[in-house]
C-alpha cells in the first residue's frame, strides 16, 4: 500500500480474513500492524471513518497488560483533540480489548520524507510546532507518549497530527513481565535514560521531538542508522549530527537532545520558543496556518544522496524501511496506530546490563565522523565504549556535547509578599539551579536587592532601601556580619572592583545621577563621571574597565569607561538607538550581556567588548532582563516575565538549551551567578 488509504476506495475493500466488526464499528480493511496489534479501518454508526486498534491476543491474555491498557486509555481520552488524533473510546469486545481513535488522512512523515526528502523550512516549521503542541497536551493529561516517531506523525491537511500516545506504558507494563532487562522503543528515538532503564518521564518525548525534527530537515536520523545496540549507543554517548538545521531551530533541538533530561526544556518551553507568543490555541493554529500554506504541491526536488547519508556512510536515509522505524505495515497509512512501542526482537533486542550504567564519558574535543570504519561500538563487560576517530586520526571516546548546566548558586532577591516593583519586600538569599526553594541569607522589614558576589565569593554586596534612605551594604558569603558600607547611593546595583577592595554605585550629584565607587571601609566616594545624562547599572569587568548605560546620545545604551582615567572618553558598545541596559561582563571580561529593548518586551543579548559581534541569545515573547554570566561563562541567567512575577531562566550564550531554573511557581529575582 503506498499511501493512506481513503475511505470507499479500492485500496480499503475487506478481506475475508477481517473482522466484520468490533464493538460498535464495522470494520472496512487492515490498515497496519505493530507491537499492540492490528489497526483497522472502521465506520461508527453514523458512517464516520475512525481507526480501530485490536489488541493482539498474546496481550489480550496478560492482566498487567489490560489493567494498565485500560488506565491509559481513560487517560488518553483526555487529552485536548489538537494536533493529535482524538481517542474516542475504548473497550472489549468478546475478548477482544480494543482503541478507537478519529481517523486522521494523510501521510507519515516517515513515508512524506522517504518519498519526497526533507521538509521545506515552511513545513518543518509547522511540524516543529504541532508536534510541541500535541505533546503539551498529553503532558497535561498525565501520559508521557514514550514512542515519537516519524511513523506516529501523521501529515494532515490540516496540519501535523501526533497518534500513539498513551500506549507504550501498557507495554512496558507487559514487557517488565516477559521481557526482564530489555528495552521498549525504537532506535533512533529513543531517550538515553530510557536505554539506561530510568524512569520515563515527559523528557523523553522532548528527546524524541528533537529526533523528529533534525530528521525532517535532513532526510536522516541524528544519530544515524544501525543495529539497535549502536543507536542506542550513539544517543548515550555522542553528539547528535544536526545537518542543515539553523538557528534559533537547531538551538531548541540541540537543548531537546541534552543527554541530562533535566536539562532539556519542556514541551511547553518548545512551544513557546516556536510561536513566539504564549503557546495558545490560537497562536499554534496561526503558526501552523502559516507553515502549511508554504507546502510544495508536489514532490521535493531531487537530493544529493551524499547530504541524505548518515553518520556512518551507508545508503540514503530515504532507504529506510518501514521494519526499520519500527512498522510492519506501511507507514504512510493514514491511521498506523500500531500503538507505539516495538518489542525488541523487531529490532535485535539489548539489555540495560550490555549498554551499562557507568561508561558516559565526556568527550575531549569535538569529533567528526567520518565512514562507517570511523565509528565502532564495542559491547564490554559494564558498558559500550564508542570509538571514534576525530579529524586528525586519533582515537578517542564519545563526542563533543554542550556545556552542561552548572550547579553553581545564584545569588537571588526573594520577594516574601507580592507588590514588586511597587513596594518592596525583598530579602537576600541564594538558590542552586534545580533546587526546590532558596535558602535566605538575609531577611527582615527593609528592602534588600540586587545582590552581587565579590571576586573571591567571599562576600556578597547588595542594595538596602528603607525609611527613605537607600544604601550599599556588604556581608559575608552565609549571610553573617552585614555592614553597610555609603548611603550615598541613589538606588541601583553596586560592582565589585576586581581587586575586590572597592564598589561602584550610583549616586546624585546636584541632582545628577553619577558613577561613584568606594573603598570598602573608607567613607568617602570618588566620582567616576560628570555629564548630566542620566545613567545607571555599573559593571566592573574583569579586565578593569566599567560597563553602563547612559542616555548621552538619546536612547539608554551602554558605554564603558576606564576608571582610573575617568576623563578619557567612554566607549560606545551598543550604537542601534534601541534601549538596551542591565550590561553584565563574561567572567573573562570580553563580552558583555545586557537587555535589549523596553518592558514588557526585551530580549538578552550579547556583544563583543569593543562593541563588535552583537547577538540576540534569548528570542522567547515575555519580558527578559537582568543577565548574570555563569562562573565558566558557558551560561546567562536572565529573568523572564512581568516585573510582579519574575521567572529565573538560564541560556547559553549562544542561545541553545533555554530552560527554567526554578521548578513550580517560584519567583525569584535580580540573579547573581559570577
């Protein structure tokens, strides 16, 4: 069968081996066969096609099978009919436990890229975004889908339509009877946690989606083809080949592939990178809408075959069969709901103990694969070693991936009761990423903010407001010994000098908002400025020069200066007229971070110290502000949202793996990483 098959047709006739019914439906024809059972195409009373999948008898007999069968049916019923196929009911029929879901026409993305090659940027796109969607809505309904795949994405008219969720657990739950060690899913798609045998949560669907969408743009797996024991290998242990995919795309996916699932966004994280609103109904319809008028109205102009081949030299990704993507009926059938997971003999089965838990090792520098003698994955006693020949010939192990998110603690504003920015209730504290809450540092009736480590993180400076005075204030790293140091600050964040024994502050003279900077102890400031322009936010680099906005030339933009000249003249690093304030110096002093643009709408960028190179490094719809360098300066903590309710993110500075730092609803503001 080489497409859909439509209702009425040909194509669709019963067989004499076909059940005339189950249930309700009538059944018209087969339309594939997976690791649940058949799939079916039925007609409910009312003549409306629908796609009904018979579980296959060996199951049908396994009580852990139908117990968790029926649980995750219920589940699936509740999920939002958007960008999915709707499961409208379930039951048993004589014996016979079986799925109804709404028949959805159309090709497998398996079968649309098999046979015309890559999608458009307008089509990838639109599956990029409806595929997000559908897995926020299964997420939402408690199911995690286990088995994403281009074979369980269906291209509708409509849109992309993800079937099969809510099915894998119940096979899990057969083959931890049956099947002890082994794996269920399919190569390629398959999240490294899921290899390793740790629990499956929605993380695994995110890692399948970046799969999904890297093989859309290329035509090929991103990590290749092979036996089930090298694929699985590839997503423990190597770096995902990304091909034609460009930014910010290929930024989303490489965070979807992190091999942590705990540093890999959500579902929703996705979507709301990809519409760039606020992952609405409407605003994914729109996006889709758009994508889908964008459609070639025939096949895709013929490939280079050497941009379809994998990692490892073999034949075209569009010479993939349907038994290798985990299918035993055509994929392109409209409703292939072969209810997601493939049993491990489809594929050559492997255990948990051959891939081993202890062998992840890091890479030592990025690798290029580059034949199929150029990667060989051996199965030793505790683990697979990949070996790898990099550029230059040498052997080595794994491949290079992106900086994990650091562990190190930020040093945050906690707001005990709402009314920021109005009224302020903020203590001190300090949050490690991932944690469940902050441990405050110091609290009390005043307004304690912005918070900044001093060079050797020893100490910690931050700005006190209170009674009408406002002052800068230093205290020991766990919060003890609080001491203020000038109340001739105007508001504003302090900087540490790099030597640690000074602060930059804002204050007023005559009415003027000038940079000032103290030494620790003394009570007299030195003036570092004298224009009348209103400034603010100094940074103090690393190198030793001061970074702020001013607003000499119009708009805020950011200047830097040199402190122990004052008098020469600053130098201008943002020159495009648009408002851009909050600079934060790299730990290395050649790059600055900062907010571009006004609320409720701005962005974290990036520039070059001399002013060069500038970048936009987050690109979500909410208000981003207040950017702090990680230690290593892989990594910028931002602040994202409405002033009242701040939400503390992290990116890295080129603009990959966007994610939440804070679980929950915690807001935490004015973050303090270097």
């Amino acid at each position: 069968m080489d497409g859909p098959p439509t209702p009425g047709s040909d194509v669709g006739e019963p067989r004499p081996d076909l059940p005339s019914r189950v249930g309700r439906y009538r059944i018209e024809a087969k339309i594939g066969e997976g690791g649940m059972g058949a799939v079916y195409l039925g007609r409910d009373p009312d003549g409306r096609p629908v796609a009904v999948k018979v579980v296959r008898p060996g199951l049908a007999d396994d009580p852990a099978f139908l117990a968790r069968f029926r649980d995750e049916a219920r589940n699936a019923e509740r999920v939002a009919a958007f960008c999915t196929a709707q499961v409208l009911e379930h039951g048993e029929d004589d014996g016979v436990a079986y799925l109804v879901t709404e028949y959805i026409e159309g090709p497998s993305l398996l079968r649309h890229v098999t046979d015309n090659g890559p999608l458009s940027p307008g089509m990838l796109h639109g599956v990029a975004v409806g595929v997000a969607a559908a897995l926020v809505g299964i997420h939402a309904a408690g199911l995690v889908h286990r088995d994403l795949k281009p074979s369980n994405v269906l291209l509708s008219i409509s849109g992309p339509r993800v079937i099969d969720f809510g099915i894998a657990r119940a096979l899990d739950a057969a083959a931890s009877h049956t099947r002890t060690g082994q794996i269920i899913g399919s190569p390629g798609w398959i999240a490294p946690e899921q290899i390793l045998g740790q629990r499956a949560t929605p993380a695994v669907d995110v890692f399948a989606w970046g799969c999904l969408v890297a093989y859309a743009a290329n035509g090929r797996n991103p990590y290749g083809r092979g036996s089930f024991q090298l694929m699985a290998a590839r997503a423990v242990h190597a770096d995902p080949d990304l091909g034609v995919l460009t930014e910010p795309l290929a930024g989303l996916v490489r965070s979807a592939l992190a091999k942590d699932p705990a540093q890999r966004p959500s579902a929703r994280d996705l979507l709301l990178a990809l519409t760039g609103g606020t992952g609405t109904e409407a605003d994914v319809n729109t996006t889709i809408d758009e994508s889908w008028r964008l459609r070639d109205p025939g096949p895709a102009a013929p490939q280079d075959p050497a941009t379809l081949r994998d990692p490892g030299g073999t034949a075209p990704s569009g010479s993939v069969t349907h038994q290798e993507a985990g299918a035993a009926a055509p994929s392109g059938s409209a409703t292939r709901h072969d209810a997601g997971s493939v049993a491990p003999s489809e594929h050559g089965a492997v255990t948990r103990e051959a891939l081993g838990r202890s062998d992840r090792r890091r890479p030592r520098r990025p690798l290029v694969l580059t034949g199929a003698a150029a990667l060989m994955a051996a199965v030793v006693a505790g683990g697979v070693v990949l070996m790898v020949r990099d550029r230059d010939g040498a052997s080595g192990t794994g491949a290079a991936t992106p900086a994990a998110l650091p562990k190190d603690p930020l040093l945050v504003r906690i707001d005990t009761r709402p009314g920021w920015p109005g009224t302020c209730h903020g203590d001190i504290g300090v949050y490690v990423p991932g944690a469940a809450a902050p441990t405050t540092l110091v609290d009390g009736p005043q307004c304690d903010t912005l918070p900044v480590w001093s060079p050797d993180r020893r100490r910690i400076a931050f700005t006190r407001s209170g009674g009408g005075r406002t002052e800068a204030w230093v205290m020991n790293a766990d919060g003890s010994d609080p001491r203020k140091v000038t109340d001739r600050i105007s508001g504003g964040r302090v900087a540490w000098s790099p030597d640690g024994r000074r602060l930059a502050f804002m204050g007023r003279d005559n009415g003027v908002a000038q940079i000032f900077a103290i030494t620790i102890g003394e009570t007299t400031p030195t003036r570092l400025t004298d224009d009348p322009a209103d400034k603010d936010d100094p940074a103090w680099s690393a190198t030793g020069r001061l970074a702020f906005w001013s607003k000499r030339d119009g708009t805020e933009q950011i200047y830097t200066l040199d402190p122990q000249h004052p008098d020469r003249p600053w130098t201008r690093i943002t020159a495009d007229g648009v408002r851009a304030v909050d600079p934060a110096w790299s730990p290395d002093g050649r790059r600055l971070a900062y907010t571009r643009g006004a609320y409720p709408r701005a962005d974290i960028w990036a520039v070059n110290a001399d002013g060069t190179g500038a970048r936009r490094v987050t690109a979500d719809a909410g208000h981003d502000m207040d950017p702090t360098w990680s230690r290593n300066g892989a990594w910028i903590a931002y602040v994202n949202g409405r002033y009242a309710q701040p939400r503390l993110r992290a990116v890295r500075q080129d603009g990959s793996g966007d994610r939440s730092l804070v679980p929950g609803a915690v807001s935490l503001g004015h973050p303090g990483w270097s």
